[in-house]
C-alpha cells in the first residue's frame, strides 16, 4: 500500500466539481483509492468523498492499493497539487 498526507489549498474545500473529477481520476486505477479525514471513504464514490467534508486546511490521507498502486499513487498526488 502507497499513501500520501495532503492539506487542502482550495478555498472551497472539495467541493462538487473537484470532487467528481477526483473520482473519475481514481476510477482509472484497478487498485483501491481511499481518503481518509477521520472517516475513510473509497474515492470511488462521489457522495461519501463530499460527505467527509473537507474544507480548505484539511490534511487528508491518500491511498492506494494494488497493482498499480505506484501509478495512482503518482497520478493522484499530481491531481491534488494540481486541482486542491
């Protein structure tokens, strides 16, 4: 399992439009993405990610595991920096 810490920069948070961008991000992956922000939740799913309720300053943790987990991991870093 791969796994990264990230603090949230966006002023909104993950809100709706980065939200459903991040889970058709981490559908591309055959290995299982979470997020963790006390609770865990798949990042597969569009209404438990929103409802963690990440808000700008928030640390939450990324993870990934199975067989391209490397990739995920890489591809979902990059997609946070990018877009949070």
């Amino acid at each position: 399992m791969k796994s990264f810490e990230y603090t949230v920069k966006d002023e909104l948070g993950i809100h709706a439009r980065p939200a459903g961008l991040l889970v058709k991000e981490a559908k591309k992956f055959q290995s299982e993405c979470t997020i963790t922000k006390g609770d865990k939740t798949k990042l597969t799913q569009l209404m438990m990610l929103m409802s963690l309720g990440v808000k700008q300053g928030d640390t939450v943790t990324v993870s990934a595991e199975g067989a391209d987990e490397d990739t995920a991991i890489a591809e979902l870093k990059a997609f946070f920096e990018n877009n949070l």
